[in-house]
C-alpha cells in the first residue's frame, strides 16, 4: 500500500465512526494548515473533528497501523510551526472536547477535557471562588497549554502549567489510553509520566483529559504601573523585587516602542511611550499594600518617574487586557506586517544584560521591534515585524530572532521559556542540552511512538 492509498484506508474507516467530523474539506485542511507562525503551510489530507476519548484511540489505531501522520491541533494559537502538517495526514482537532467533568471545590482541583480554554474555564468557576491562573495571551486550549509548556502572566506567583497539572489521560500512539498522576499535591511513586508529556508538543501523545490545580480568588487585588527614564532601570527593578522574595503576582515590562503601540491600539490614555512594568499584588488587604509600597520603594530608587494605582477592577482589567493585547497592538504599528516573536528566558541575574542587549541588537538590525516580557521569571519576548510576502525581510527577521537567541544561550538561558520548539527552535535543541540527552529524548520518543506518526519532523531535526 502506498502513502495515498495508507491515507484513503484511514479515511474510510475513520469515517464509519466520525462521520462527517472527519473532513476533507479544503477550506477546513487550510484553516489547519499551520498556526499563528510563519511557515509555509502545509494541507493536511484530512481533519478530525474528535469528541470522545474512544475516538482519539480508534484514530490513532488507525493512523498507527497504516503509518499515517497524526498532528493534534488545539485552538492553533501556537508561534513555532508546531502545528504544521509537514509530513500531511490528519490534523487530530481537539477544540470540540470542551466539557468541564469534574470540580472538587475542597480539594481545589478540576478534571477537563482538553479544549476547553482558560476563559472558559474561569468563567465556569467564577461563582466558586477558584480560578485558574495560568494565563497565555491568546484565545488557546489547555490541551495545548500542556502540550507546549505554556504560561503566562501569573506565572511569578502560581507558576506554569507544568506546576498547575495533576494528571492527564493521554492517547499512545497506537491508540492504548493511560492516565498519569492522580489527584495528590504529591506524590512519590514511580516515573513522573505527567511531565513527560507536558511540554511534549503533540509528538509523544494526544491528551484527553487534564486534571488542573485550582486557587483561590485572593482576598484583595491591586494593580500598579511603573514608568522608568531607561530599560535598564526598569529591569533593575524587577531584579531587585525577584531577589528581596516580595511574592509580587505579576510584573511585566513593556519597552518604550511597545507601550506606544499599546496606547495607540488599547488607547491608554495617560502614559509615556516609556519603558514600563505593569505589577499586580494578590493577598489579604494588608498583604497588598505592604508589598506594593515595598516594590514602589524599588522602583523610586532606580528613578522610577512614576508609580500610578490601580486599585479598581474596571481599570485593572483595561491594563491587563492592554497587556494581554500587546501582540496585536505591535503587529498593528506597521499594516501589511506580521510578527515573529523570540522567547528567550535567562536566569534572573543576567536580565538586564539579556534585555537591554536584545533590544541593541533589534535596533541595529533596522527592523521595527518591541519588547514585552514575563520579566518575574526571567522570559522576554522581542516581536519582530516584517512585511507580509517579502521573503528576504523575513530571513533578515529569522536572523535577528537567532542572534537574540544565541545572547540568551551566553548567559546560560533557553531559546524558549513557555513557546516551545515546534520547527522554529529545533536548531537549538542539541546546543541546548548535548547530544547525549538529545539521543535520550529520541530513544523516549522512538519507545512510545515508534513509527513515528505522532507529528512528525517537530522538535528533533530529522
Ligand atoms: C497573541 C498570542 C499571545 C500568546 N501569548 C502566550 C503566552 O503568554 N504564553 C505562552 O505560553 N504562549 C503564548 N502564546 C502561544 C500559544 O498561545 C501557546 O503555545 C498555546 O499553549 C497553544 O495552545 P493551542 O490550543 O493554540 O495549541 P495549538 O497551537 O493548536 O497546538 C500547539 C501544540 O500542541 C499540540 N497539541 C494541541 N493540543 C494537544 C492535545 N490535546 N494533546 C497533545 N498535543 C496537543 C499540537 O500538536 C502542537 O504541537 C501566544 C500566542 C499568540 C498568538
């Protein structure tokens, strides 16, 4: 059997128990063609619309035994490629598993099915004074939060999915179903499955089910921002509140050209277009005041010009909701542009030297850039601008993205701190961690998938 008629015989199967969930529609295979990256795309022969568990493995059965590629596709928000069918076959949609099973408000966990999506789930929760507060800036699923590693905002205070996942139920590449974790805050008790597969970007598994980790809604909130004469002086700052352990919930910079891209597109009115931090604190009354005014002395002795409150919830969620928004609002500076974006993340010491060097570099390259960064955890991105359709501004672009990656490298940081690695990063993986760990990745990878259909030519080079 050839590849075509491999792909027609998973086809026809699948269909007798998809139906026309499992679809070639053109329009369809191009809307999963790639994600929200700048590679060419690539047809899938096919997307799957799943809705069970019971499905995924019958899929993946298939797919398994005609050795066909089977590429899981969330909200496809992802900024690497991952999505990308390169080697064709079936883009596996998981969008349509949205359903919240379980809430255990004592215990503070949840089991979900894997599209569900953060809003989705904290509007769920509202009313039971939880959240969930693992926040990437897009509109993307918590299976594909796990599947990429991903964080966000909150993640100086609760951490990144990886700490804010229990358990998982997770589809093997011939379609056999295991569960991982449980529902303990620990556990001491073989292999960490769990983490294997978090971060394993679709490669290893399809994930069907999550069990999360839920907080409580904190007693009092306020919100501050800060504006500073230099970029150094704001990044000092952050070192500096990082290493006194002020448990800050979020601090974010904005450099000086993506704060003016901010006020022009979320008209935030009464600000500079001056190198910023957006901060948040979460504790009782008391708590909050006390570690703001700590922060505000910081800030005031590396020469803050400014320190405004934001203690209204109206105006906190315009500047988060500004911030979240800082991807669009800088791709918006320039029409007829699209992005790509770095997400190196260094250790906390070497900040400032990653920052104010990436932003150098930026600017010497004449190409439109901005920074913005989760700077609590050391991870920043420079979102780089290029004209739609111009291939060599765009290699000029992938040149800026490399040469920033490789000043992170030198200061003992990573080429991604929550993106992943998709084709964009693959370069980097082998200098990353030696070639050593790098075979003992592909002998994990060979052992749970070994016809490797499970979204091949991601992550590892060939
Ligand atoms: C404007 C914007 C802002 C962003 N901000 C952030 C941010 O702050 N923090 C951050 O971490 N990321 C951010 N991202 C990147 C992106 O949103 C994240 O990587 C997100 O986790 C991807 O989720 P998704 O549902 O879109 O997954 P997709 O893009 O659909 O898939 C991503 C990867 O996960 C795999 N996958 C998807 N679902 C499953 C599953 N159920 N089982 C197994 N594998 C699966 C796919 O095969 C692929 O490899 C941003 C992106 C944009 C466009």
């Amino acid at each position: 059997m050839d590849a075509s008629e491999a792909v027609e015989a998973v086809i026809s199967a699948a269909r007798a128990f998809m139906g026309d969930r499992l679809s070639v529609n053109r329009t369809v295979r191009e809307q999963h063609s790639r994600g929200e990256d700048t590679t060419p795309p690539t047809l899938p022969d096919a997307v799957a619309f799943a809705e069970t568990t019971e499905e995924v493995s019958r899929l993946l059965a298939l797919c398994h035994q005609h050795g066909v590629a089977v590429t899981p596709f969330g909200a496809g928000t992802s900024l690497e490629g991952h999505v990308n069918p390169v080697r064709r076959g079936v883009s596996l949609d998981l969008s349509r598993m949205t359903a919240v099973l379980e809430v255990n408000e004592e215990d503070m966990d949840c089991l979900i099915e894997p599209g569900v999506t953060r809003q989705a789930l904290n509007a769920f929760l509202r009313d039971k004074g939880m959240f969930f507060p693992v926040d990437p800036g897009s509109h993307c699923t918590i299976g594909g939060m796990c599947a990429t590693r991903a964080s966000g905002t909150n993640a100086v205070r609760y951490g990144t999915i990886r700490e804010n996942v229990l358990g998982l139920e997770v589809v093997l590449a011939d379609g056999r179903v295991i569960e991982t974790g449980g529902r303990t805050r620990k556990a001491s008790n073989g292999y960490d499955l769990t983490r294997l597969f978090i971060g394993s970007e679709g490669t290893l598994g399809v994930i069907t089910k999550v069990r999360l980790r839920l907080h409580g809604i904190p007693e009092a909130v306020s919100a501050a921002v800060s504006q500073f004469p230099t970029l150094e002086a704001a990044v000092e700052t952050v070192i500096t509140v990082m290493q006194s352990g002020i448990p800050v919930a979020r601090i974010e910079l904005l450099d000086d050209d993506q704060m003016e891209a901010c006020i022009r597109y979320s008209k935030l009115t009464g600000f500079a277009a001056a190198p910023t931090l957006f901060l948040e604190f979460h504790g009782s009354p008391a708590a909050v005041r006390e570690q703001a005014a700590a922060v505000e002395t910081i800030a005031r002795d590396f020469g803050a010009a400014s320190f405004a409150w934001a203690t209204e919830a109206e105006e906190r969620n315009r500047l988060w909701q500004a911030r979240h928004d800082a991807y669009w609002a800088a791709v918006a500076l320039k029409p007829g542009h699209r992005g790509i974006t770095t997400d190196v993340c260094v250790p906390i010491s070497r900040l400032a030297e990653a920052v104010v060097g990436a932003k150098a570099t930026a600017r010497d390259s004449g190409l439109t850039s901005c920074i913005v960064g989760h700077v609590g955890d050391g991870n920043f991105h420079c979102l780089i601008l290029f004209p739609e359709g111009d291939p060599e501004a765009l290699e000029r672009a992938w040149a800026l993205d490399r040469a920033i990656v490789a000043q992170g490298l030198a200061l003992g940081g990573t080429c991604s701190g929550e993106h992943g690695i998709g084709l964009g990063k693959r370069e980097f993986l082998e200098q990353e961690h030696g070639a050593e760990a790098l075979a003992v990745m592909r002998g994990l990878k060979t052992s749970l998938d070994p016809r490797g259909i499970l979204n091949p030519g991601k992550m590892f080079r060939n």
